[in-house]
C-alpha cells in the first residue's frame, strides 16, 4: 500500500469519478484507476461500485475512507514536523546552563520560546568539566560557560561579559572607592577557592593580577560566598572577588565594590562546524538579548 494510492482513492470518492480525480491531482484518467484497482487488490475488497453512469463507494470504500484521509493527515503533519524540524522550529534543544546572574537565563529561554515555540529547551545543570564532556559526545547540543578561553575540541562564542567585583572590610580605606583596580588590592591578602575547584575563574584572577603587575599575598582559602564575606567582615582584612549570580550580597561590615579589570566573558561551548537549526535559534536570540 502506498500513500499515493489513498491519495488517489480520496480524490475519486471526493469528486465522484475517476476523469474529476484526475483533473484534481494533475495527472492522466489511467494512472488513477491503475493504483486506485493496485489498492484493491492489494486490501482484496472492492472500493467503488463502478458503471457506465457513475462510481460510487462500495461499503468497504466507506468504511475505508475516513482510515484513508487519517492517514494522509497523519502524513502530512510527519513532513510538517520534519520540516520544521529541518527549519529549527520544532525539535529539541539540549542546553546545559549556569546560574544567574539575575533571571538573564530565563529571560533567553522565554525570547526563544517566543520565536521558535515548538522548539522543547531541555536546561540541565552540570559541573563544568561534565558540561564540556556532554558536548563532545553528543549528549547536549551546545553548553553556557564562564571564564573560559579555550575547551579541546569545542568552539566558544562570546555571549556576554560582566564585570566582576571586590568584596572588603567596610572600614578598609578602600572601601571608599567607587571602583577599584587589582593595584589597589596588591597589599591586602586575597581569599580565593583552590584552583582544581574553578580552574578557569582561578586562572582569570590569576592571570589579571600578573597582567597588573600585582601578587597580592594569599589569604585564608575561599570556602562559600556567605562564609568567606562573613569571615571578611569580622576577622583580619582581607578580601575576595567574585561574580553575580544572584544579586549582590548585603553583609555587615563587608564593602562590595565593581574592578574595573578583569570582567567575566559567558561563552558558549558548541560542536566546531556549522550550527544546527536550534543552535542557530539560540545564538540568534542570545544575541538579541545581548544588544537588547
């Protein structure tokens, strides 16, 4: 059985004959009996009730009938979906992602539901070094990161940057500062997280502060946010820099201020080579809400 052959079987109990059928579907008078009879044989009933004067459905054409236009219907919509899935539209988007800062991650997932609001976004939330690893392998399509420059085998597109700030005891002099540079920081210990916990915030730090000229001397390690700024604001001064995820902490004693340098750059990790349809999807409207 083929699809053309209900097609054909549609059109004649449509138009009430086989010369009308074919008008319809563009073709010779011969080639619509030719598969209409093939269909026949091939269910072993008879379809339409034939005569010189006209040609009507037989019983088993009208039982057939609505079995026959559910199915071209159901055919219709697996190439509409194909064809959308070709078009990026419609499909799956697997996309592992950061938190924060703000809702900026849902205010991209709701842009793109907005474009392509067929296209099903399943977010999952990894470390980084497994993030990296499911896109290598297939099992996401593309991967939010931070402060990374270079990932083996992956490419990274620029998303958006961010500034980063210092955090430091609010009696500090400093604290009197607007904005701050690491050479202002260069004498005060500074607490950061073990490189093997962030090797990518690490080395940015790390590498900003050579850049400057600047070793500032090691603190005590950074253990939480809450903990470490907490621990800046009652013990000896020292301080730490961090990004926003959430909004900006309000803790006592404790002075947040922006650095003009370094910023954080927020890339995304894709497969090298052409995007697929629902990358593209995405990197288009990151790039809206980028310039929005």
């Amino acid at each position: 059985m083929e699809l053309r052959q209900l097609a054909y079987f549609v059109a004649v109990a449509e138009e009430g004959g086989f010369g009308r059928a074919a008008e319809r579907l563009s073709i010779v008078q011969s080639a619509v009996s030719q598969q209409v009879r093939r269909l026949e044989r091939e269910l072993g009933v008879p379809l339409f009730d034939r005569s010189t004067r006209h040609v009507r459905l037989s019983g088993a054409g009208e039982r057939l009938l609505p079995e026959a236009r559910a199915v071209l219907a159901a055919a219709h919509r697996a190439r509409q979906i194909a064809a959308d899935i070709r078009a990026g539209t419609d499909g799956v988007l697997r996309l592992g992602i950061v938190q924060g800062p703000g809702n900026r991650i849902y205010h991209v997932l709701n842009e793109l539901a907005a474009v392509a609001p067929r296209l099903q976004v399943r977010p999952r939330r990894l470390p980084l070094p497994d993030r990296l690893s499911a896109v290598r392998s297939g099992e996401l399509d593309a991967a939010l990161v931070r402060a990374l420059s270079y990932a083996p085998g992956l490419e990274l597109l620029p998303i958006w940057t961010d500034p980063l700030y210092a955090a430091l005891p609010a009696e500090h002099p400093l604290a009197c500062s607007a904005e701050l540079k690491l050479e202002d920081l260069a004498d005060l210990p500074i607490r950061l997280a073990a490189r093997e916990d962030n090797p990518p915030f690490h080395d940015l730090v790390t590498d900003a502060c050579r850049a400057a000229g600047v070793d500032p001397p090691p603190g005590p390690p950074f253990t939480t946010l809450q903990e470490t700024l907490a621990d800046i604001g009652g013990r000896t001064p020292s301080w730490t820099i961090f990004y926003e995820v959430t909004g900006l902490p309000d803790i006592p004693r404790v002075a947040i201020r922006p650095l003009a340098e370094p910023t954080l750059t927020t890339s995304l990790a894709v497969p090298p080579g052409p995007p697929t349809p629902a990358v593209r999807y995405l990197l288009e409207t990151l790039n809206r809400v980028r310039a929005g």
